[in-house]
C-alpha cells in the first residue's frame, strides 16, 4: 500500500537579526573540491596563456592578428540561420527529443553511411552539445575511474582533461615529426596492454595530418587483439586537401568496437550552435543517451533543426566552408619555399599548419610570445598540444587570405632574423 506523508514548513524570519551556524569544532568548515575537479589541467595549465595574452593585448585596443582557435573567419550561413530561426518562430523551442530528433538522428546516420560505406541506422546516433560533448560521452561509456585511456600527442588541447573529467587516467602516446607525428606500433602495442580506450582524431588537429590506411588497420589490429575501444575524432573529415579520410569504423572488425566524434562546428561553421554527435553500437548509443538525459537533457530543438536543414543541403555548403582553408594551405606552403627557419609538414586536412622553428633555437612557447610582442601575431605554441610538438607552433588559417598571406610573411621573417 502507498502511503503518502505531508510534512509542513514553518519558515520564521526575522529581519533584524542575522543567526549563525558554527561547525562542530567550532570554527567553519573548511568546503573543499572533488579532486577530479581540481585536476583536470594535470600540471596546472590549460595551454592557453599565449592566447589569454593576445586577447588581453585586444582588449587594450591593440591590433592583433589572431592565429590561434579553430574559428572561421566567415559566420553561420544565412539560410542555415534562417531555418533556425523559422524553427524557433515555428515553436521548437521547448523540451527536444533525445538522443536526438528523429530528422537530424537520420540525416546524420545517412551522411556516415554514405562517406564511411557502413550502414548506419538513427540508432546509432546520439546527438550531443558538440563535438567537446561527445568526446566527454564516448570516454563516459567505455572508461571506468582509474582505467588507462590512451591519446595520441600531440593532441587537441581538451583531450587528456576529458579523460580526467571522467575519472579516467590519461596516457599520452608520444608520435615524432619525423614520422609525421603518426603513431608507430611499438609505442601503441606497448601502452595498449593494460589499456581500456584509445582516442585518435584524423584529420588531424593540430598536424594537419591524415592517417593513411596502413596506420589505421594497424591501430585496428592493435585495438581488436587489446580489446580496446577505438574513440574516433572526425571533426575535420569535410577538410581533406591531399589524400583520403577514411573513418576505422569502416574497417573489419571495427564497427562494433568504434565510437565516431563527429559536429556541425568545423563543417558548417557552426562553432557557437553546440551540436555534434556520437556514431556507434545501438547498445552503447542507448546507455549513452542515459547519460544524456542525466547532464545537458538534449540539445535545442530549433538548432537540430537547422543542423538537419544544412546536412539535407548535400556536401556543397560543407565544400564552401572548406574552400578558404584548401586556398591559404596553398598560401603556406608558397611562403615557406626558399627558406629553412620555418619548415612544415605539409597539412594535408583541417584549417591548421604545424610550423616547425626549431631552426631558431627558441621553444614554440619562446617563439609564440616573442611573435606576439614583436609584430602583434598571436599563434599557438606547439608544447600547447603536448611534448612531441615541442619546437613548433600551430597557425590556424582563420584570417583573410591576404592578411594570411602578410602574416606568414612576418612570421618567417621573425624567424629567419632568430635563425642567422
């Protein structure tokens, strides 16, 4: 039998007196933070301070041109905007569905299907606030705390504090440049033995790298014969300029142990809207959505909408946004020819170029804030995105192509000056 019980409230206030209410000892307690919280940075540092300079330098009435976040320098399309907008007017503006609604759950499953050749279902699908969201819910459902979740470095800034975030240890798998900083199986054999996921991203931020198929059936290999879960970042897959994107899930043997981080951010410039998704197995698809339902509830209905309204659209609205990046690649790699202070392996996706100015002696951190001070140039220092990019800066292609183009060259002229 339910028995249902009332309890009442007395509230008595009384405004001129103020009580309060000491700890046991005596004295206040002092509160303290989860450690998984006061953790997060590792070492303390986020990466970030070149860049908090340069927006301090701005804020001060500065001019500074800013090379260093992955932010379009064109805005939302119009009419993808126009589609939210008439969404919103329309009334999809309360409680969404979750894991996704079913129009953007289905262009999203037929947009994999038809890049990746592996059928894929809106139950595959979770749609998340952005790609960041998804990295965060694929680390959720397969990492327990304290279980090892290997990276590749150099990586995206977020990745060792998301794995943190989850109470998961974070493994670094150190790549060299002159291996193109592409993983190499005797590090990833070795870590992966006691290993319980492993996270890459290709195309590549912040190399601009692509991983050819021999470097992802090996990943493959080592993943199936470790049992590990394969975390795929595939945010930049719109962004290909030499080679092929080829997703691991497409792999044999691949499907059921693959989780693909894709977003509307990169590919429709849509940083700001937060909506991205998880591709994988139905069942873990269904205990992710869980999660979902118990931290952000969904993501706006009037902004799937659009997202859905732009992937409808077909791959021309994507190719216009990849457009300006493929041209200042073009740009770069013209302005490093005849000079050996600033070399680069040439991006071959993404809207970044990896600068390596170990010629002149200087750290990427050295380099990024003589740069900033000298000729109002902010860029990113390598060792922002771990130790194997340790002696280079990452560019981000994000400004006009002629302000591109002057930019690079103060910038190899600053470093040529330190080479000599």
């Amino acid at each position: 039998m339910d028995r249902v019980e009332q309890f009442h409230l007395v509230v008595v206030t009384c405004p001129a007196a103020r009580v309060d209410f000491p700890a046991l000892s005596g004295r206040p307690r002092a509160m303290t933070l989860s450690t998984r919280i006061t953790t997060l940075l590792g070492d303390g540092s986020d990466g970030w301070d070149v860049f908090n300079k340069a927006r301090g330098m701005i804020a001060d009435g500065v001019a500074v041109t800013e090379l260093t976040i992955g932010e379009h320098d064109i805005r939302t399309h119009p009419d993808i905007l126009a589609a939210m907008n008439a969404s919103a007017v329309g009334g999809h503006t309360g409680y969404a569905a979750i894991p996704g609604t079913p129009g953007l759950a289905s262009a999203v499953a037929d947009r994999i299907a038809r890049q990746s050749g592996v059928p894929t279902r809106p139950e595959n699908i979770l749609i998340t606030a952005g790609g960041q969201a998804g990295l965060f819910a694929a680390h959720m459902g397969v990492t327990d705390p304290g279980d090892k979740a290997l990276f590749i470095d150099p990586y995206y800034a977020t990745y060792p504090g998301t794995i943190r975030s989850v109470g998961a240890v974070p493994h670094p798998i150190v790549t060299q440049a002159r291996h193109a900083f592409l993983p190499q199986r005797d590090a990833l054999e070795e870590a992966a033995k006691s290993a319980k996921s492993l996270l890459i991203n290709s195309p590549n931020n912040p190399t601009g790298v692509i991983y050819p198929r021999e470097t992802l059936e090996m990943i493959a290999d080592i993943c199936i014969r470790h049992d590990l879960w394969l975390i795929s970042d595939e945010v930049y897959d719109s962004q290909v300029w030499d080679g092929a994107h080829l997703s691991p899930r497409a792999l044999p043997g691949m499907a059921e142990r693959t989780l693909v981080i894709g977003s509307m951010s990169k590919s429709f410039a849509m940083t700001g809207a937060r909506v991205g998704w998880v591709c994988g197995p139905e069942t873990a698809i269904s205990h992710l959505t869980d999660l979902s339902t118990n931290t952000n509830y969904g993501v706006a209905g009037f902004v799937q909408d659009a997202a859905e309204y732009a992937l409808r659209r077909g791959n021309g609205l994507e190719q216009e946004v990849a457009a300006p990046f493929r041209r200042r690649r073009a740009i770069t790699l013209d302005a490093l020819r005849g000079q050996t202070a600033v070399t680069a392996i040439p991006p071959q996706g993404a809207m970044y170029t990896m600068l390596d100015i170990r010629a002149t002696g200087l750290t990427g951190e050295a380099f990024a804030y003589g740069l900033l001070e000298a000729e109002h140039i902010a860029v990113m220092p390598g060792e922002s995105f771990g130790q194997s990019a340790a002696g280079h800066i990452r560019v981000a292609m994000t400004v006009d192509d002629d302000t591109y183009r002057d930019a690079l060259s103060r910038l190899i002229q600053f470093a040529q000056v330190r080479a000599a």
